[in-house]
C-alpha cells in the first residue's frame, strides 16, 4: 500500500462524514499519475505554493497602498493568515485541512496591484465586470506555467471561486470555512494595520461590538474561530450564534466606514488608477509591447484581455516601475 492510499484511507477514519475525500475528488481537467506520498489535495497546495502567482502575492496591496513600515499586512501575509484560521476551523469540525490550505493559498492570486482600486480600475478600462475570485481561477486555469494552468482538483478550483460572498456558494465545507476564515482574517489584521497607521485606536470600536468580540487582536479571531465551531459541530452548514455573526458583520461595516473609504488610507488609490488605466491604454495600443509569453494569448483572447491578465498580474512595485518606464522621461547623459 502506498503511503497516499494509507493517507485516503485515514481520512475515512477521522474526517466528518459531510468531509470532502481525496479518493472522492471530481478530478483534474488532465489526469495525473498519482503520486505515491501525496493525495490530491496536498498536491494542489504544493502546486499553488511553487507557483509565480503566489510568490508575487509578496508585493501586492492589502489596504494601505505603499505603506511605510515593515509591519503592515501584504496579500501574502494575509493568504497566510486565511490558511491558518481556515486550518483551525476545518480541525475543529473535522473536514478536510489539505484541501483547505489548498483553497486559502490560492484565493487572491487574482487580485490586482494597488488592492481593490486595481479591480475597479480594470472594470473601468475594460468596461466589464471584473472580479478577483474569478481572475483567481482564471491564473489557476489559464496563466500560470506558461498558459498551462496548475490543473487543480475540481473542488479547490471551486473554493477558490467561491470564496467571496458575492459569488456562488462553494460546494464544499472546505470552501465555505475559507469565505469565513477570509473575512475574520481581513477585518482582524485590518484593524491592527489601521491602528498601526494611526486611523483607528481601541476605543474607536463601538461597545456593542468589542462586547461580544472582546478587545484585542487574538480575542476577536478566537472568539469568531471558537464559535464557528462550536456551533457548527455535528452539521453540515457553517454557522455562528446570531449575535456573534451580527456583531462580524458590524463590524465588517464599521470597517468599511472608518478604514476601507477612509482617506488617508484611500489617499494614493487616485494615482493607483491612474496608473492602471495609463498602463492598460498604452498596452491596448502598442500590443507587441508585450511580453513574449502573452503572444499566443493575444490570438487567442484577443488584446484587451491579454492586456487585462498582463497588468492584474503585476505586482504594486512592478506597475510604478512599466509606468516610470514608459510615462517618464530620464535625464539624458552628457559625457
């Protein structure tokens, strides 16, 4: 017996009925020699892991854009810190924690540089919805390994997808725990940057609120964490306490008042996008302006979408720097 059957065969014994199963997985769209020490789903974390997309997540925008200091949250601290809280409460409910830390490592590897003033930048440009769950799947499916795709488990491409609550529900457990473990994980470590960055102090937050979630960075995240769980064991939906998802979700709109629309935190996010749609309209003119590698994508997609995948894959630093190449002049060298 190999040592991934054993592994299969060891879910069965200690995963929820409700779990998802490696040996159960819909697949891949090519299928795959099975590997003898990894199940399907710890391949997809390995595959995310090892991938271009999720090491440029290093230089992308949480919230503040450009912050000065070594502390603020990037994408890549906060898709760890998603895997970890998804990990804690696919434990506690006995699901499946691959397939969760497959989901959380590559739900934002869409999103765009300068955060969510990228994503409305590019809806602007392209005059379309644009959505970093879908553009997740699409780097997923389509972009990484040289237009290849990972070809992930159908359930972790679903997870991934499915991770915002504007969009369809995931199929899995898994993927409902990593829509949970999102929100709890960005409004936490969102309070601490804000703090951090002098916008927010403890006391700004409404006693109605620090009530039921406590005070402090770690209690909110083990008190949101603990109740899923606690009110979930034995069922097959996720779920809180009313007043403990009622006082998430108040704070998720205190957040969004004082923090997400604030403007010294939003202040930059107007040359942001000035730089995304300067960036887009010079690359829509001047296609052969592209890298090498996007030259299929440009007979195939066509040029606007190529120019849309090339500029949401930037990184914060990567976009300033084509911009500065392009749009300002250099000093010319006298000798």
């Amino acid at each position: 017996m190999t040592i991934r059957k054993r592994m299969e065969q060891q879910e069965h014994k200690i995963l929820a009925p409700y779990a998802s199963f490696a040996d159960q997985s819909r697949g891949r769209d090519y299928p795959l020699e099975e590997s003898e020490t990894r199940t399907c789903f710890q391949r997809d974390t390995d595959r995310i892991l090892h991938s271009k997309s999720f090491r440029r997540l290093m230089h992308k925008t949480q919230v503040f854009l450009q912050p000065e200091g070594d502390h603020y949250r990037t994408r890549l601290t906060h898709t760890l810190e998603v895997s970890h809280i998804g990990r804690s409460i696919s434990r506690g409910l006995q699901l499946n924690e691959d397939l969760t830390e497959a989901i959380a490592l590559g739900h934002d590897l869409g999103h765009t540089p300068f955060g969510h003033a990228g994503e409305v930048a590019l809806r602007e440009v392209m005059g379309k919805p644009f959505h970093h769950n879908e553009q997740s799947l699409r780097v997923v499916d389509c972009l990484e390994n040289d237009g290849a795709g990972l070809n992930l488990c159908y359930e972790t491409r679903m997870g991934i997808l499915g991770h915002t609550w504007s969009a369809r529900p995931p199929e899995s457990l898994e993927g409902m725990v990593i829509r949970y473990a999102d929100r709890i994980a960005y409004m936490s470590h969102d309070i601490d940057d804000a703090m951090r960055g002098g916008i927010l102090s403890e006391n700004d937050i409404p006693k109605s609120i620090s009530a039921v979630l406590g005070d402090t960075h770690s209690t909110r995240i083990n008190i949101m964490v603990e109740d899923l769980i606690l009110s979930s064991q034995g069922s097959c939906t996720l779920q809180m306490r009313p007043e403990v998802e009622k006082a998430m979700n108040d704070l998720r709109e205190f957040m969004f008042e004082r923090v997400y629309r604030n403007p010294v935190a939003k202040g930059e996010e107007s040359k942001a996008r000035h730089i995304i749609c300067s960036l887009y309209e010079y690359y829509v003119k001047n296609p052969q302006k592209l890298p090498d590698s996007y030259a299929a994508q440009l007979d195939f997609d066509g040029i606007p979408r190529a120019v849309c995948d090339y500029i949401a894959g930037m990184t914060d630093k990567y976009a300033i720097f084509k911009y500065s190449e392009i749009f300002v002049p250099t000093g010319w060298q006298i000798r």
